[in-house]
C-alpha cells in the first residue's frame, strides 16, 4: 500500500480515528457496510481470510492443517500465529470477545513456521509419539 507523504502524527492520528469509528460500529450488519464502503473486495476478502485462521490456531490446529482448510498459505498462517502469540493483543482480544465462554482456546505455542509443516511433526513442548 502506498504511504502519503505525511508525518507519523498525522498517521496516527488517522488510524485512531479509524479505531473509533470502528469501537462505535456495535451492529455487525453496520461493520459490514463500513467495510464494504471503506475496503475494495480484495481487502474484505484478505481480512476474513486472516480472521478464519484465528479461531482455528486458538483450537491448536496445524499451520498446515490451517492452510488445508482455509486456503490460506502457510506463510500467512505463520505470520498470524505470530501475531496471536506475541502481538499487540488484538486477535486475543476480538477471539475472547467472540468465543463461547464455554469453550476453551488453548494458549497458541509459538513456533517458527515451516513450508513442510505437517500434523506428524512434534510441537515444541510436546513429546514425539512414534
């Protein structure tokens, strides 16, 4: 995305404006507008994609079997796990606020992803059954 020639106040300024409007929006049908108004399909498309793998990484699942069920690429699986793990908390957050109370979403372990990135192959911290 091309960056305007403004100064980082000026960005941040704007983003928080974004955020705000976007903490006001409480009636998903109204986020859904905004979206559609706000983003080109392309753009809503990539978010859901990113979104859908979130719940599936808070469930354990491999980043492949993420990518098999979602058609996103490893590599974005990973940097997702990353962000999940380690971010600035707001996958956590929006997952914690969606989630069934119910419903447990283990801690996502933090692993460097892996073009071959099988379910047969061991987690950190988890014993290798053979």
């Amino acid at each position: 995305m091309k960056q305007r020639e403004t100064g980082p106040a000026r960005v941040a300024q704007v983003r928080a404006q974004l955020a705000d409007v976007l903490a006001t929006l409480d009636d998903p049908t109204d986020v859904d507008a905004f979206l559609e108004d706000l983003c080109t399909p392309a753009e809503i498309e990539a978010l859901a994609d990113r979104w859908s793998v979130v719940p599936l990484l808070a469930q354990g699942l491999s980043y492949r079997h993420v990518h098999e069920v979602t058609g996103v690429s490893v590599t974005t699986v990973g940097r997702i796990a990353r962000c999940l793990e380690g971010g600035a908390g707001g996958y956590r957050a929006a997952l914690a606020r969606t989630a069934d109370p119910a419903e447990e979403h283990p801690r996502v372990a933090a692993r460097p992803e892996h073009p071959d990135d099988r379910d047969d192959v061991p987690r950190p911290g988890t014993p290798h059954t053979s």
